[in-house]
C-alpha cells in the first residue's frame, strides 16, 4: 500500500509532522527552490513538423515464392518534395488466420519490409517497414507504416509515413494507389 492510501502510515506522517511542526515553530522557515517541469503540449510537439501528403503506386516486379520475398518499386508524389521520388521495397510475408467476425475475413498478411526511397536532393533509408492486408465484406484492405532516417542533403531528418490502399484494390500487385498521410521532422 502507497503512504497516501494506509491510513495508519497516514496517521503515523501527520503525527510527525505536526511534531516537527511545534519544533520548528521558532525557527525561520528557509525557502526551498522549486524549478517547474516544462509541459511539453501537442503544439509544441509539432512545432517542427512538416505535414505531408499525398499518393504511391507501385508494382511488383520480382516475387521469390521460396522464401516469401517480394521486391517492389514505387513512385511516391507527394506535397513535400523531399519524399517525392522512386522506392525499392523489399518485404517477407507471413500469412496467418483470421477470426471471421462476420466480414469474411479468414486470413490475414504481414509483412516486414527494408526500404530506400530517392528523391531530388537525397535518400531516406526505410529504419521501421510493417503493415497487414486482410479482406472486409470480400474487399482487399491494406495499411502500413514505414519510418525513414534521412542521408545526404535530409541527414538529421526523420520521415514517417502512414498509408493506406484504395478501396477498389484486388491485389497488392495491380498497382492501384495508396494514399499516404505522414510528417518529416527532426531526428531524435
């Protein structure tokens, strides 16, 4: 049990207090410095972030059946040009059932993926790449994030970027679009 919560430890704390009170009634009371914590708020958190948006489309163009290993390229354009340009992906895949919760799904995709995307200026070398795929109501749906750590010119710089696939998606492989909604910032 915590101090504040015991009753008998509370009785015993404000017994010695108010001992040492009656104590030190006579002696000058000495100031005790009190440095106040900084309250870090959302907007301060953010202060020095760049939002972006924008899209991806890709293709597939090696699969080794084997090891699980697929090997994408994607064009990214995006509303900061520092993370528009081309990636190369490469991810293993780990298929794994599903509870049918009355949507049809049945089996689920993850995958774990290393990353390099060029853009003008620089390279973003992908630290963090996950996401899942699974079907709802027969429809593909597939999220994701991927964290890059800048080099060259966006050293000292971090990318993150949220995506998620269009509705009308079949196949991870027919190079439909993906929306992407993310943030460039300072590495920490």
């Amino acid at each position: 049990m915590s101090t504040c919560t015991d009753p008998r430890r509370l009785l015993v704390a404000l017994a010695v207090t108010f001992l040492l009170a009656g104590c030190a009634a006579s002696a000058s009371p000495t100031p005790v410095p009190v440095t106040p914590t900084p309250i870090v708020t959302p907007a301060a958190a953010t202060a020095n972030r760049t939002n972006v948006s924008g899209s991806m489309e890709g293709e597939l163009y090696k699969e080794d059946e084997a090891t699980s290993r697929l090997y994408f390229e994607w064009t990214h354009t995006t509303s900061d040009p520092r993370v528009s340009g081309t990636e190369k992906i490469d991810c293993t895949e780990r298929f794994f059932d599903l509870p049918d919760l009355g949507y049809g799904a049945g089996v689920g995709l993850f995958w774990e993926c290393s990353m390099v995307l060029t853009a003008p200026g620089g390279t973003w070398k992908g630290v963090t790449g996950y996401g899942s795929e699974y079907r709802v109501n027969d429809q593909l749906r597939i999220t994701g994030t991927r964290i890059y750590e800048g080099q060259g010119a966006f050293a000292g710089l971090r990318y993150v970027s949220l995506f998620t696939s269009s509705p009308d998606m079949d196949a991870v492989t027919d190079g439909a679009e993906y929306a992407i909604a993310g943030w460039i910032e300072p590495a920490k």
